[in-house]
C-alpha cells in the first residue's frame, strides 16, 4: 500500500519520501517506516531482463559487506517477476532484499518509471541523495561514494540526539506498584499480539520473532479507578504542560510482563499506523519493578540511546514514534501500558469500528473516560436544559 499513487515524483532531498508497504519477492513483507533509525538505499532496477540492470545489481552487491542490518539496509525494487527467485532467495539477507513492485506504483511515486535510479535515505526516511542512472560522473560509481561515506547513526545528524520522549518519576506510589505485579500474578497473563491491517481492517496477530509478552487487563472498577487517579494527578498535568496536549481519555489499562526465560521484546514499530489505532496520540509506560536486565526502550530514529524510567515513573511519547523495546535478559519486566487520547480521537475511534476484522473488540463511546465526573454534569446539564 502507498500514500499515493497519483505522484509521480516525489524526492525533494531533506525531504521525507512516502512511506509504502510491498511484498518481498522472496517472501513476507516490507514496511519503509519500520526501516527509519538506520540507513535506507532504495535502488530502483526495473526489469532484471534488462542487462543494464543486472550490471548496476552487480555492481551493488560489490558492496555487501557494507550492508549491515542496524546500519544500512538496501533494498532492491523490481517491476517484473524474476526467471529465477531462488537466486535472489541466496543473495537475500535483512539488510539487502527484493521489493516487488509488479505495478510500478512504487517506482512511480520516486520517479524511477522512466530513468531507474538509487535513492539513500538518512535515519528519518528523508531523502539525501538521489542518482539517476544517467548521471554524468555514473551511476554506481557514485552511488558507492554515498554508501562508503554514510556515518554511523549515532552521528547521522552531526551532533547528539534524543528523542521527544518525556519521563515523569513518581507517577504510582511503590504500593500501587506492588499491588499491580501481585494483581498480575493471581491472575495470571495470557500472550498478547500485535495489530495489522489485513485488506483495510484491522486484526490482531501473533509472531513471538516480533514480539514476546505477557499481559492481563485491569477490568476491576476499583483498581481501574486507582489508577485513573494517579494518572489525572499526577501525569496528565505534566502532558499538558510539556506536549501542549489535554488528554481526556485512556485506551487499554494492562499490566504487561515482559520474561527472560521466554525473550521477552517488542520490535520495532509505532503504535498509530493500523487503522483500529489511530486514535492513539500518546503512548503510557510505567516501570512497577527495577530488578531486570534490559527492557529498556529505544527510539531507532534518534540514536541507540536508551530510556528507562524509574519504579513508578513513566516515559510518555507519541505513538507515532518508531520504538522497540530491546530483549529482558534477566529477570522478569512489569509496566502499566495504555494509550492517551482526546474527545476528537474517541470520534474517530468509534468510527473506525466498521473498519475492524471480525472479532476485535469494539469500542463504546463512553468508555476510558479519564474524567468521568465531568462527563456526568455535562450530561446532566444537558438533559436539565432540555
């Protein structure tokens, strides 16, 4: 899937290039967003029937070795099936791979129909060069000059960076903290998936490569208020002084475990990209314990640094940020996790019921109040005027 389709060119340089979605010719799929924290080269091939493409491949894969996962991925995009996948399959690694673009929507929208060319992308998925095969000094000659002379991605901006992310200490007491791990071991967490978007509708799946974690749902009134009201207190006045955002709403109260003994992780990803969460505008993590190793989060767009807060403190940031949370490799992590909104999200919300797989739980205007109190005086206000 891609942003649009009507573009048919769409690299400015410094510029961010669309985002599309594609199937890999060897197998699964590729997600340009989830490529953002290392280097991007998308190299625009054509048809392989075309000798001059094979020559430009060759020459590229002359510079394999630079190729490396968490700092330059290449991928290869072709118009037309190959004779012999299977020779792709053995060339193929996570940092070099072939996009199918059997339609030419991709290579139309970075305007690669009528002269192939390699764009490179910085960290940001923003456009730093763009080589046409017809370049004068040549083409893979200067696309290897680019390549040979990318820094790493901790210097990609030529200065430090950190992410928009806002931690806030103190947010639970260590009693609600105690209490949420003993209410997740009574009852006991059950695997938890990850959202996709299957034909336009959303559905949830399960891929442990992807994502390993354990959650049980606050459903008890009391403990859902407990915590609702440490949330009003003490996190959502700092939300609005430090990301100009009045919150109004909470999505999913979950007491999440992530385990050593099983790997527990979250690869990279943002939380608002399928269509059941586009409500969401920021994400809630709160640490309820500190005796792990790793479970840190990380923002690959904005270095290798890694953020952690402290027991009963939170990191907040928006759920359009790319992030993962790297592998427990002792111990055992306990968060509260849930997802802030307000009153025009919960529109859009409850209209993208229609756009949700069979299955998934549906949402109910009146739900993850986070002032409720307010709500009922306005609704009485309302039915005594009327």
């Amino acid at each position: 899937m891609t942003e649009d389709l009507s573009v048919q060119n769409r690299v400015v340089l410094g510029e961010h290039v669309p985002w599309f979605s594609a199937q890999l010719m060897t197998g699964g799929q590729f997600d340009l967003h989830v490529s953002a924290g290392r280097w991007v080269a998308l190299s625009f091939l054509g048809s392989l029937t075309n000798p001059r493409a094979m020559q430009e491949l060759t020459k590229l894969l002359g510079q394999a070795d630079r190729f490396v996962e968490d700092h330059l991925v290449v991928g290869c995009v072709v118009t037309e099936p190959p004779e012999d996948i299977a020779a792709l399959a053995a060339i193929s690694s996570p940092a070099l791979f072939f996009i199918a673009d059997y339609d030419g929507a991709i290579s139309r929208m970075f305007g690669a129909v009528e002269m192939p060319r390699t764009v490179v992308l910085d960290p940001m998925l923003r456009a730093i060069a763009d080589i046409a095969w017809d370049l004068p000094q040549g083409h893979a000659e200067t696309v290897c000059n680019v390549l040979c002379n990318l820094p790493s991605v901790e210097d990609s901006a030529g200065v430090p960076m950190s992410a928009p992310a806002l931690i806030v200490p103190r947010v639970f007491s260590f009693e609600l903290c105690d209490f949420l791990m003993q209410f997740y071991t009574e009852l006991g967490g059950t695997e938890s998936g990850f959202q996709f978007d299957i034909d336009g509708k959303t559905t949830t799946l399960s891929d442990f490569r992807f994502k390993r974690r354990s959650d049980v749902g606050v459903v008890v009134p009391e403990v859902r208020n407990l915590v609702r009201e440490h949330v009003v207190r003490r996190l959502v006045p700092e939300i609005e002084r430090y990301f100009q955002f009045q919150a109004t709403r909470m999505d999913r109260y979950i007491v999440a475990c992530y385990d050593s003994e099983v790997g527990g992780h979250f690869f990279r990803h943002r939380d608002n990209v399928n269509v059941g969460a586009q409500h969401r505008r920021f994400a809630l993590s709160i640490n309820l314990n500190s005796d792990f190793a790793g479970g840190d989060v990380m923002f690959a767009e904005f270095g290798r640094k890694l953020y952690r807060p402290p027991v009963g403190g939170a990191v907040v940031f928006s759920c359009g940020a790319l992030h993962q949370v790297m592998p427990v490799t002792s111990g055992k992590r306990y968060a509260f996790l849930a997802f802030l909104y307000g009153e025009d999200d919960a529109k859009k919300r409850e209209q993208n019921n229609a756009r949700l797989h069979a299955g998934e739980a549906h949402y109910l205007g009146d739900q993850d109040r986070l002032f409720p109190e307010q709500a009922r005086r306005e609704t009485q206000g309302a039915d005594a005027a009327a």
